[in-house]
C-alpha cells in the first residue's frame, strides 16, 4: 500500500511524528509521503497517522 497527501495538509507535522519512515516536511511546509510501498513494519504507524490527521490529507494511493 502506499499513501498520498492531498492539498488540505496544514504542515502540522503530526504524520511526520508518527511515522517517519514514510512522511517527511517539504521545503514548502507541508507533508509527503514516500513513493515507496509502506513495509509492513511501517504499516501500523502509517495508519495511525492517516487516521490521526486533523484534516484528513493522507489518502491511500490509486
């Protein structure tokens, strides 16, 4: 699985905290998810930051 976040991030960090493995701050502020698979040792930190973002940005890739 991989994630994607949308334009509604507020560069709040949250996800960064969570997971690093996976997010991380741009120059711009806001957060970005690696284009790589999620590992499953990174699975369940992935999800608690999707579900933890305050203003639902992190959606599951298409």
């Amino acid at each position: 699985m991989k994630y994607h976040v949308n334009g509604n991030c507020i560069g709040c960090g949250m996800c960064v905290a969570t997971c690093p493995a996976i997010f991380r701050m741009t120059e711009r502020g806001q957060a970005q998810a690696s284009a790589a698979d999620v590992s499953p040792e990174d699975a369940s930190a992935a999800k608690w930051a999707r579900s933890g973002c305050p203003v639902n940005a992190i959606e599951t890739a298409k």
